[in-house]
C-alpha cells in the first residue's frame, strides 16, 4: 500500500475545520432552539462551538507531543462556526418548526 501515491488537496485540513464547525454549529443550534430564545440560541451555539474549538488546539499542544496547536485551526473553526450562524440567522423563520 506504501507504493500508492497519495492524493493532497492544498488546504484540506482547512477546510476539514470549517466543514466539522460548521456541522457542529448547525446541531448547537437545532439542539438550544428548544430550550432558549432565537438570539440566546446563536450567541451560545457560535459562543460554544468557538471555544470547544480553541480548548480542543490548547490540549493538543498541551497532552500530545505529536500534534501542535494552530492558530490557522482556531480561525476555520470560528469561520465554520460563524457562516452556520449566519446562514441559519438568514433562514431563521424555517426554524420555527423545531419549537
């Protein structure tokens, strides 16, 4: 399997961090939106995803000594977290199913 080349995408690791927020973000909020009010909703969802994401980079540097934390990690995860908001913030009236 060794002699396989292996297929890379400049920046998939970005992306990978932007896509896992995003999807998180998205479940934070169809989970709070039945216990809080829209706003109190997305401040918590975006507030939670954002610093599980930089809790998650400071013990990767911290526990491993394979992985280092990023900054560029931190900003995905905030970027993929903030677009769900936004977006769902944009659609928010379909939401109302959920209540």
């Amino acid at each position: 399997m060794n002699n396989f080349s292996k297929v890379s995408i400049k920046g998939a690791d970005n992306y990978v961090h932007f896509c896992f927020y995003f999807v998180l973000t998205v479940l934070l909020v169809i989970n709070f939106i039945t216990h809080f009010k829209l706003k109190k909703t997305f401040i918590l969802s975006v507030a939670f995803a954002i610093f599980y994401g930089m809790i998650i980079e400071v013990l990767q540097g911290v526990l491993t000594s394979n992985r280092e934390p990023e900054i560029k990690d931190v900003l995905f995860n905030s970027l993929g977290s903030l677009t769900a908001a936004f977006l769902l913030f944009l659609n928010r009236e379909r939401l109302n199913f959920l209540k």
